[in-house]
C-alpha cells in the first residue's frame, strides 16, 4: 500500500473535508440569492407568468393580424375591379 505513503489517511481525510465542506457550502447557501441585487423567487415567478401571458398575446395577435392581411388583400382585389370597372363606364360614355 505505497500508494501515498505514510500519508494515505492524511490524503483521504483532506480530501473527504473538502469535499464535505463545498457540499455542506452548497447546500447551506442554496436558498439565499446570489448577491444583495438579486430578485426574489416571487419576483422571477411573477414576471415569469406576465411573460407568458404576453407571448401568448402575441400569439393571438398574429393569427388575427393574419387574418386581417388576407381581408385586406380580398378588399384591394375588390377595389382594383371597382375601380377597373368605372373606367370602363367612363371611357364608353
């Protein structure tokens, strides 16, 4: 067992603390924000769901401005043949 030595359990027990004590820092620290400047959980919830419900307004929006592009279209073809229809009225009176 020369492996480390005479110092294998010294090793194994620095190691063993350290990794201890990031997972202990880890686990204790995890419920905290991150700085002072950071938002609450509430806060990144609340905005989450506002985020939502504009992207799904936006959603709506853009199947009716879809609609509305087509009608509009339909209204411009209608017009055009109006309007080609009137000059021909003109020009044979």
């Amino acid at each position: 067992m020369e492996l480390f030595g005479d110092y294998f359990w010294t090793v194994i027990g620095i190691i063993a603390a350290t990794i201890g004590s990031l997972f202990l820092l880890t686990v204790s620290h995890a419920a905290t924000p991150k700085h002072t400047g950071a938002a609450a959980t509430v806060d990144v919830y609340e905005i989450g769901s506002r985020l939502e419900g504009v992207s799904v307004d936006v959603g709506n929006n853009k199947n009716i401005l879809g609609e509305l592009r087509v009608e509009v279209r339909d209204l411009k073809t209608e017009q055009i043949r109006y309007s080609q229809e009137i000059l021909k009225a003109v020009r044979e009176n």
